[in-house]
C-alpha cells in the first residue's frame, strides 16, 4: 500500500519494493524548481514521469543519459536533449529525485505518477552500451539471464524505443519486437541473442547498433537468484 513520504519538498504518496529497486511515486506539481522522495534505499538510475490529467509527455531522466540536464522522452523517436527545467539539471539522490518548472514533470497543481528505477545485482540492471554496427555486436553483461529487456538509442534522434522478451521469443535470436512509442502490433527484426549473464547484439541496423552510437537499456531478469526463496 502507498504511504506518505515528506523526504522531499513535495510530500508524495509512495509504494516502494526496495529490494526489487522499484518505486511507484504520486505527487501534484508546484511549478517551482523541487524535491520529491522516492522510498527506495539508493539512488534511482531510470525515473519516467507522466502527467496524469493532461496530455504531456512521458519524460525520463536516466544516470546513462550523458548529464543531469538531459531528458528522453518514450513516446518520441528524439534523442536525449537537454531539458534543464524537466529534472532540474539535478540526478536522483538516495531519498529523492528533482523536479523543475516544466509542465511535464511538475506544473502547477497537476497530479504527476513516477516511476523510479535502480539496478539491483541478480535482478535487474540499469545500463547503456556502445554500438559497432555489426551483426556480431557488442556483447552487454547484466549478470543474469534477462526476461525483459528495453532499449533506445540516445545518442542521435530517428529511431524507435524496442522492447523483447523470453515469453514470446523462447530462443534465439530474438526477433518479436514491440516499440512502446507506435501503436503498430509487433514485428520480426533480428536483434539479440538473450544469453545467461546479459545479451549479444546481432543486428548492424541502426536502431539497435549503429557504429560509435549510444544505447540506454531497463533489464529484468527471468529467474532472479537474489530475490529467489529458498526451498
């Protein structure tokens, strides 16, 4: 059940999983530059914010961003931009995550829901990579066999959010994608292996390997050893 958190300078409305790393964060704007306590016990690495009665933008802030002022958003093809008024150019710390002036993250009177993200060893993980634009790309260690993975290039604009997963892609390579920014049903495009300890890129497109570019990914494991119950 959510309980009250007055961590920040906006009391908030919190359920938090901290083992799992995961937050589930209500708060209604100020329009001023403010704080925001999360629940969790570190620092989030991923937040999403979403305005929930009007029609804004689904705004991210992530540590694999290249700076506290960039911003992606997950219903858009851009890359990151930089948004100082989104997050308050300000990374999450380990009790709350900063919000600024703009309508996205914290307009006036506006009821907003977060969701906070941190990596946690066996279970999930928080990451980015580098492309090489080949189809025996880069290999990403997370230190588990991932069940769900989503990525976007971050780097330069054009190419869609991608999700994957091991319920519809029970071998490899991996090709039933789903891309959270289009309506479109899934389709078949040759992406990764899904490998025991992470994920082996195998496509030199660019959308999930362009050469030199940068990949922001949110990875959950299929059988999560940390969190596993004894028998």
């Amino acid at each position: 059940a959510a309980s009250s958190n007055t961590d920040g300078t906006i009391s908030s409305s919190v359920s938090a999983n901290q083992t799992a790393g995961f937050s589930i964060v209500s708060y209604t704007g100020t329009g001023s530059n403010a704080t925001v306590g999360h629940g969790l016990s570190s620092a989030p690495e991923f937040v999403l914010v979403k305005e929930r009665d009007g029609t804004g933008q689904w705004s991210i802030q992530s540590t694999r961003l290249s700076a506290a002022s960039k911003v992606i958003h997950l219903q858009s093809t851009g890359a990151e931009s930089t948004k100082a008024d989104h997050f308050n150019s300000t990374f999450p710390t380990s009790t709350v995550f900063s919000v600024g002036t703009s309508g996205n993250t914290n307009g006036n009177t506006h009821p907003f829901i977060a969701y906070c993200f941190h990596s946690v060893d066996g279970y999930s993980k928080v990451g980015s990579y580098v492309g090489n634009a080949s189809t025996d790309g880069t290999f990403v260690y997370t230190g588990f066999r991932p069940a769900w993975i989503m990525q976007k290039k971050s780097s330069s604009s054009g190419n869609d959010w991608t999700i994957y997963d091991t319920a519809r892609d029970t071998f490899n390579v991996a090709e039933d994608l789903l891309r959270p920014n289009l309506s479109n049903a899934e389709s078949d495009t040759t992406s990764f292996d899904i490998l025991s300890n992470g994920f082996k890129i195998r496509s030199s497109a660019g959308t999930f390997n362009a050469s030199g570019a940068t990949f922001i990914y949110l990875a959950f494991a299929e059988a999560p050893f940390k969190l596993a119950n004894a028998r």
